[in-house]
C-alpha cells in the first residue's frame, strides 16, 4: 500500500487502542492531539502513505546506531511521532508557468502535510536522539534537502543533535552508510572522495551539496536562511524572547515541504514567546484554531497530585523505564522535598507542570491583559516603587469600579543610560512600553526624582485622577515625600514599609483579585512586571515579593502593592 485515505496508521493505530484498553496513561494535550488524529483519518482530504514511515524506520534501524555505539531499535514513540511527521499527505492544485506554451497552468502537486512538529517532553525522553534521527534522514534520503539547521540555548545542547550522526558516520554499521563514508575527504578524485563527513562547517552530504550545520539560538543568526529543515532544541528552556522558530519559518516557508523540529521540555522562563506559543498550541488542539499542518505532542502530568502516583508518570515521558529509569524520578523527588530551590525545576523538567503555576506569583492566564478602559476623572489611590540609581521608577493607580473590581493603570520611568545599554531583545519589550505609554525615558545617567514628580503630577491633571492616598515606601524616597507634602499636604501620604510581615496579607488578596479577573489590568507593562513576579517565604509563612533576575522588573507590582494597601486604610473614603 502507497497512499490511501481510509487506512489506519501503523503505528497509531496500536497506540490507540492501548490507551482505549487503559494500557497507557495520556493526559489531556496528548489526548486532544489524538482527536485531531482520528479527524485526519476519517477526512477524505487527507491521505496516509505506510512506506513513508516504514522506510524511516528502515534507514534508522539498518543505518543509525545508538550515541554509545551499541545497535538502534527505534523507540515506539520516536515512530508514532516520525509517522505524524512524515506519513501525511494532501494534493494541492497550484498554478504554474510553461515557458515552452507561454502560458500558466493549473497542476496537482502532492505535499507532506505536516511542516511543524511541537515536541514538549520531560526530561530524559531522548528528545535530541529523535531530532538527530529525523535531520540524519532528511540528509541522506531526501536529495532535496540542501540546507538544515540546528539550534539551541546553548551549542553543547545543539551539538547533542548532532551526535547520532557523528556516531552513524564514525561507525558505518549499514551498506549504505559504509558506501557514504568510504574514502577520503581531502581526495580530489570524485570516486574515492568521500561523500558524507562530518566538517568545520557542520556534517556535508558532498553527493547532494546538502549540509547540517548548527547555529546560536538567536534572531539574528537565523533569519533569512532558507534552511527546509530546522531543529529548535530547549526551545522552552532558553532564557530567549526572541520567536526563533517564527524566524526560521520565515524563511523556510518559501521552500516546499519544509520542516521545524521544536523539542524542549517545560520552560522555566516568563513571559516569553514560549508562554504564547504554547497558548497558541492549546487552542489548535482545543479545536479553537484548526491547523492540520502542526503536530503537537504535548507530554505532561494533569495535576500536581500525579507527583505522588509513578504509574501516571509516563504522562510526562513516554520513554520512561527505557531512557531513564524510575529509580531516577523518584531521586529526583526525594531531592525536590529535601531542597526546595530544586524543586520549580524538578516539575518543570521531570513532570511537565508549568513552573509558573508554583514558583511565579501569578499563573500566566492571570497575567493576560484585560480590554482597554479609561478612567478619566476617577479617584483612586497611589502607589509607588522609586528606583535607585539607573532602575525602574513606578507608580501604579488603583481605581475601585464596584462589585469587587479594581482597574489599574501604571507609569514607570527610565534613564537614558538604562535604555541604552538594554541588549537587544529587551530593547524591543522597552519599546513596547515606550509606545503604549506607560514608560517615560528621562534624559541623563540617573533618574532627577522632581522631574519624574513633575511629570507626575502632569500626567495626573491630564487624566483628572483624584488620588485619595498615596503609599509609598520610606526607604528611598524622602524627597517625594516631601514634594508630595508641600503641594497636597500631609493628608493622603501614607508609609507602606515593605516585608514579608506587611507583605503577605496584600499580596494574597492581589493575587485572588487576579485569579478571579477582578483585577482589571490593560497595560503590557504591568503584564511584563505580573508576569516576572515570584515570592519568597519566610520560616512562618509569610510572603515577600522578589524576581529571579534583575532584568525581569516587579516594580510596577511593588507599586501596585502599596496602593493596595492604603486603599485597605482608606476604604471608607470611596463611598
């Protein structure tokens, strides 16, 4: 059988009905992905090819061998994904010139549907052994790939990639890779010149002119390259805000049936473009956005509880008991209970739960902008975050609207120092704040606090706010507090000492403002500093606001904060 839009996947197929018999526990993602399955099946538009896969396995089996040396047997997973990935196929009726006829004609072409494949998997799952399977085939059997890339946070990881083939090469275990790597690269006669080295320049196919070649994980290494086939490793896990697989389709869209290979297992960054990537992936598999041409493999526990339940944990790793052991999630328990600093990382990167959910402050649903609203000529109450030196000066306004809502609108201010020695991805987030408004870059090295009151109390007369109180923290901040006093008078000036003790009570009652959308904030300002937010608890509990890295500001937080805390004192004032 060739193609055919009736047949059941080879390798779905059993799949399925063990997870119907209760044989394999899938969690939610991966069981919507199985729903979008079953709708190609049953669509006629869509056809299935077995030899597709079946020859993947084939070269994989016959040719590649294990990093350690030892024979390849393709993992069930690595062919239920190869299979999504390569074994689907739809004809397209495209429109094209004939030079010899001078005129443009109408073709069927047959195209792979898949183009992306979204790979999210715990950690030991053999994420990068998969990817070097797929670039090793692509270079080797499809004489049309001319130009692959791979990438990832670092180059070591990027390099992980890479070793299966390195390994295939060095060992020559199959007929058809002993032919390829027979001979010498230096050799100027074609017959004894190798035709498939690993070089400085990556690992070349001399016989196609193809090549893989590894690059950093940055925009501006990757955009405008016309590579047709691209592995993204880690692509949760770098500390990037940079949408590099958007970078490399871009140029890879231009070619036909191309491919983007984004493996990673959860990310431990904030409010980057992998919190939206995988909102986006969520609503393809939700049905919410159709998409055939994605492939989303989204392994992870359901819940926190899973933890505790070992027979739920192939829900994060399919591989598990073959690539890496129980006896090793169960340390990695022990040692998440025993150190607490491990422990974000530990579900992150064994179990799949998103460490937003239990390290960061609020969820990243919590964060998400609510619609534009205005409240032009409002009371309400101040708070404040001063900087010292070059950082951030915030100044958060906190309106009450009735019925348990608040609005919230922020104002942050910046040296022109600061900005300029920004690198550039968060240069580009700066220049988002700059444009909605809610950052004011001052000129000079350092922040002149009257002029940022000035402009203060201007855009305040602009909006005709009427702050009732404004709280602030004394630390740092005795010249506003007396420019504050000498026009307003002392009325309304309150002192928020910041801590865990005064911290904790305001901090809890924001974040269920925000879990109920109460919290009505409209700025990607406060989205960013929300976003970026996690607390440190003392020995009894309470909770004080901190940040992992000084990049990722809290301020307007910490301003948010103290207006709600004299808004508490001041309730009475509101009516």
């Amino acid at each position: 059988m060739v193609l055919s839009n009736t047949a059941v996947p080879n390798e779905y197929g059993p799949f399925r009905e063990a997870v119907l018999r209760g044989e394999i526990p899938v969690n939610i993602p991966i069981s919507l992905e199985m729903n979008r399955i079953d709708a190609l099946i049953e669509s006629p538009d869509y056809y299935y090819d077995d030899e597709a896969i079946e020859g993947f396995i084939r070269y994989c089996e016959d040719e590649m061998t294990l990093t350690d040396g030892g024979d390849l047997v393709l993992l069930p997973s690595f062919k239920l994904w190869a299979e999504q990935a390569l074994a689907w196929y739809y004809f397209e009726q495209v429109k094209i010139y004939d030079p010899v006829e001078n005129r443009y004609k109408f073709v069927i072409k047959k195209k792979r549907l898949c183009n992306k494949q979204y790979l999210i998997v715990a950690r030991g799952g053999s994420k990068s052994m998969y990817a070097g399977l797929l670039q090793s085939y692509f270079l080797v059997i499809d004489t049309s790939t001319t130009h692959q890339i791979v990438t990832a946070p670092t180059m070591k990881q990027a390099e992980e990639t890479m070793s299966p083939i390195r390994t295939a090469i060095a060992r020559s275990k199959g007929p058809l890779f002993e032919f390829l790597t027979t001979g010498s690269v230096l050799s100027t006669n074609k017959s004894s010149k190798v035709k498939l080295a690993s070089t400085k320049k990556g690992i070349e196919n001399f016989m196609t002119n193809s090549i893989i070649e590894v690059r950093p994980m940055s925009i501006n290494k990757l955009q405008g390259l016309r590579s047709k086939v691209n592995t993204v490793d880690e692509w949760l896990s770098g500390d990037t805000r940079e949408d590099v697989i958007g970078a490399l389709e871009q140029g890879a869209s231009k070619l036909d049936d191309y491919f983007i290979l984004a493996t990673s297992s959860e990310g431990t960054v904030r409010d980057g473009v992998g919190d939206t990537i995988k909102m986006e992936l969520m609503d393809i598999l939700r049905g919410d956005y159709i998409n055939p041409h994605v492939s989303i493999w989204y392994y992870r526990l359901d819940d926190l509880e899973e933890v505790n339940k070992p027979d739920m944990w192939v829900k994060a790793n399919p591989n598990l008991g073959v690539t890496v052991s129980y006896e090793t999630y169960e340390r990695d328990i022990v040692r998440a209970e025993s150190q607490p600093h491990a422990r974000s990382d530990i579900l992150a990167k064994r179990f799949g739960i998103p460490v937003e959910g239990y390290t960061y402050f609020f969820t990243y649903e919590q964060t998400l902008r609510h619609p534009p609203k205005s409240y032009f000529g409002m009371p309400c109450t101040l708070g404040a975050d001063l900087s010292q030196g070059d950082d951030f000066t915030a100044f958060t306004f906190l309106f009450p609207l009735g019925n348990g809502a608040y609005g919230v609108k922020t104002r942050s201010y910046v040296s022109e120092l600061k900005i300029q020695k920004l690198p550039p991805a968060m240069r580009l987030k700066y220049e988002e704040f700059l444009a909605e408004g809610t950052l004011v870059v001052m000129e000079g090295a350092i922040l002149d606090m009257m002029r940022v009151y000035d402009d203060l109390n201007d855009h305040i007369i602009q909006n005709q706010y009427t702050v009732v109180a404004f709280g602030y923290d004394p630390y740092n901040a005795k010249d506003s507090g007396d420019k504050w006093t000498s026009e307003h008078g002392e009325d309304g000036l309150e002192k928020v000492r910041q801590g865990a003790i005064t911290e904790s009570v305001p901090l809890g009652e924001l974040r269920l403002l925000a879990e109920e959308r109460l919290l009505l904030h409209d700025e990607e300002l406060m989205k960013f500093a929300m976003g970026n937010a996690v607390v440190i608890e003392d020995n009894n509990g309470n909770m004080k606001l901190s940040k992992r890295r000084s990049s990722e500001k809290i301020d307007n937080v910490s301003a948010l904060m103290d207006a709600w805390v004299v808004y508490k004192r001041n309730q009475e004032a509101f009516g």
